[in-house]
C-alpha cells in the first residue's frame, strides 16, 4: 500500500511524514555507496567547471553585492556566504551538463540537492554520515515529486532540474536542520512557491542557473522553515499549488508507493560530457565499430519524440549549444572524438569543416519505442552498406564496483588538472571511505585552488 494521504495535509503531508521518517530510518548499503558515486561525480564535474564564464560571472556578481567570508567554492579561491556559495555551486557543477541523471525525477538531481546539502553540512560542522544521509532523503524527494508530476510537466516546458530540484533541496536541508514536521510541511511549501526553470534556455548560462538557483531557494525555504516562517501546507495537491499549475494531473500512487530500496539506487551517470539524452544514439554510434568518416554518406538517428524538444539544435555553433545536438553528438562519435573530453565541445569544434559536414549528413526522425531512453542508429556508407545498431543508456549499473571504477576514471580526468594527482586521489579516497568519522571541513580544505 502506499503511504496514506490525510484530509489535513494532504499529498504534501504525506510526504512530510515520509521526509520525517528518512532522519531515522537506516540506510542499506547499496544506497549509501551510490550516495559517494553521486557525490564524487559531483565534485569531478564542478572542479572542472571552475572558471567557465557563467560561474565567473554569478561570482563577480556576488562579490560586487558584498559577497565575502563563508564557504569556500570549489577549485576557486573565493569566499561567499552561504545562500551565494551555493547558488554559485549548484550552477557551477551544471554548467558542462556532464552531471547524473534520474528518469523517475526526469532531471538532474545531484546538482540540486548535493550544493544544498554539502554547504549547510559545511556550516553545520556535521559528519559524511549526516552528509549521506541528506543526499539520500534529497535524491528520494526530488524522485518521487518527480512521479508525481509526471511527464506532463517536463512535457510543457518545465527543467525538472530547477523546480523538483528544488523540493529535493529542501529535503535534504531539512534533515540536516532536523526538522519536524510542522516545520517540514511548510518547508514544502515555500521551496514549492520558489520552484521555477524552463526548457526554452536550453543551451544558455540560464540552465546551469536552475541548478543553482534550485539548491539555494531549497535551502533557503529549509533555513526560513525552521524559524518559523509559514506557507501553504499542501503545496503539492492545493488548487493553484505546484501540481495543479505545473502537471496535466497528479499521480500519487506512484509517487508514495513503497519500494524496495531508494530512490538514488536508480540513478544514471554520464560519461560523455553531453546532454543525457544525446548517449543512447553516441553509443550506439560506437558500437558499429571503427567507420571512416568519408565513408559516410547518411546518418539516420531515431529518438523518442520528446527528445525533439530537448537536444535537436540542428546547426550549434557554440560548444554548449553542441551538447544538445543529437546531430552534432552523432558526428562527433562518428569522427572518433573522445565525447567524454569536456574541452572537445568549444566554439572552434562546432566550425570544423569535416564534423559540419557529418553532421549535415545525420537526420534526425522521431520514433515509439518500449523505452524513451533507446536510440538507433542507421549510417549508409558510401558503397551502399547500411549498418544499424541501437543502444539504450537510461538502465541503471547492475555492478557498482564497475560503476565506482567508471566514475574514478571520470573524476580523476577532470580533477589532475585543477588539483594534481595526489591531491586528486586523496579526494577520491575520502568520498569512498566516507561515513562519521569523515571530516568535511578537511575534504572541502582539499578542494581549494592551489
């Protein structure tokens, strides 16, 4: 059965008390060590996106406004107080879109919820457990308003990354905070009323901003919450509440059903350092084996419709525009480029006269399929063979020592050059060993520019 859903509170009371129960109940060990996977990816992709001109930017913004003292950022050697850190954080880790991925939240929750998270543990002198904990009850909110709204709502516009992000912010701040559920319920509420992010920037500084903005207005609504300040208490099933503005129908079953395990379990990573949904077709691109590119004649790659609205810009002429196109993604693969290399997707990669012209021979169709996740690829070569493969990137690591293996190998090519070997392996081995005897302070000490 699901959890039941009272006249008082309605759907938001029923997740109030289940966010209550996440401060005490255990976590099993596969949720915990996927727990450090998220967070280590985290890291690894927000040091590399240290001084992308969107971050320096929010920064001299913040410091123009008096931003100073507080946390410290990663990989840079500023200061900001914590509502500014975090914002500059959360946006930062978005900014190369080379961050997880969960299909039940239809976004990008790390990038929400851990900034929120990692900064209050930070200013709260609490431990990687308390840390872990937040996390997991963060990815577990933001999953599960996720399959609440439905598809309906990534559907109309929305960046699930900016405004369920938000709830799962909240969330985790919530539990480092401590809150009860009087105080949650309104924390519910006022992250709700915050919660905001639109598909139509794609491609921009402002998408990064969501995650940013999303972490800090979390935060912020946990933070008011918890000294009293008051909102709606069902945010999520009120008339002109969060659902009945932003979905075409709530599915609350799904969303409170119990499961087997977390939510976080569930979750994705990339390894090409573009949008998610340009990976199916990358991989599937790899699979044929080694093509030359004169060879090719004509791309056919057949995506599920959806995909039309998110990673479909036909002619990119920046590197972030690159990231959302599936044609552009697919010449890449097609050419050898190593994907996984964020400096591959610049300005001057976009101009290259041989991925123009590949990417001028990829069509792109839309197409039903079981999963919304499988792409095929179809390439005609110049003799007339056809080759086809399809791949399918949104099933979950079965073996997550593999994945760990994967993600090191990520981070540790995003972090030597910001912190040098050592350093960057002495990072890695703390996350993996995180728990309550872990010193926060001293891990965030290591992520400091030199």
């Amino acid at each position: 059965m699901m959890i039941a859903i009272d006249g008082a509170g309605g759907i938001t009371g029923a997740f109030t008390h289940l966010l209550a129960g996440l401060g005490t109940k255990a976590i099993d060990e596969e949720a915990m060590t996927v727990a450090r996977h998220c967070l280590l990816d985290w890291i690894g992709v927000s040091l590399a996106a240290r001084h992308e001109p969107l971050v320096d930017i929010l920064v001299e913004t913040a410091r123009e406004e008096g931003g100073g003292g507080g946390l410290p950022l990663p990989g840079r050697p500023e200061t900001l107080p914590l509502t500014q850190a975090v914002t500059v954080i959360g946006a930062m880790s978005h900014a190369l879109d080379y961050d997880d991925v969960h299909l039940a939240m239809q976004g990008h929750p790390g990038v929400a919820v851990i900034p929120a998270a990692w900064a209050l543990a930070l200013a709260e002198g609490r431990d990687g457990a308390a840390l872990i904990r937040a996390i997991v009850g963060g990815f577990e909110i933001a999953c599960r308003v996720g399959l609440l709204v439905g598809p309906s709502h990534y559907a109309r516009g929305w960046h699930a990354t900016g405004t369920v992000g938000t709830f799962g912010a909240m969330a985790a701040s919530a539990l480092l905070l401590g809150l009860d559920e009087d105080r949650i319920a309104h924390g519910f509420g006022i992250a709700g009323t915050q919660a905001a992010g639109l598909k139509a920037v794609f491609g921009t500084m402002s998408k990064p901003l969501h995650a940013g903005r999303a972490a800090a207005n979390g935060l912020t609504a946990a933070r008011l919450a918890a000294r009293g300040f008051t909102s709606h208490p069902d945010i999520l099933g009120a008339a002109q509440g969060f659902g009945d503005t932003q979905s075409d129908g709530l599915n609350a079953e799904a969303a409170l059903a119990p499961a087997p395990g977390f939510m976080i379990r569930d979750t994705l990573f990339k390894y090409h350092a573009a949008c998610y949904l340009t990976h199916s077709a990358i991989e599937a691109v790899h699979s044929l084996g080694r093509i030359h590119p004169d060879a090719v004649r004509r791309v056919v790659v057949r995506v599920d419709p959806g995909h039309l609205k998110v990673c479909n810009i036909p002619a990119p002429t920046t590197g972030l525009e690159m990231k959302f196109s599936l044609r552009m993604t697919a010449a890449l693969a097609l050419a050898g480029e190593d994907t996984a290399r964020e400096a591959l997707f610049a300005d001057a990669t976009a101009a290259r006269p041989d991925l123009v012209r590949l990417r001028d021979a990829v069509t792109v169709e839309p197409r039903a399929a079981p999963s919304s996740t499988l792409s095929e690829v179809e390439v005609e070569l110049a003799d007339g063979a056809i080759r086809r493969a399809a791949f399918d990137v949104g099933v979950p690591a079965a073996d997550l020592d593999r994945q760990w293996q994967r993600l090191s190998a990520k981070f540790l090519g995003l972090a030597r050059p910001v912190l040098g070997e050592d350093r960057s392996r002495e990072v890695l081995g703390r996350v993996q060993r995180l728990d309550a005897r872990t010193d926060l302070a001293a891990l965030a000490g290591l992520l400091a520019a030199s």
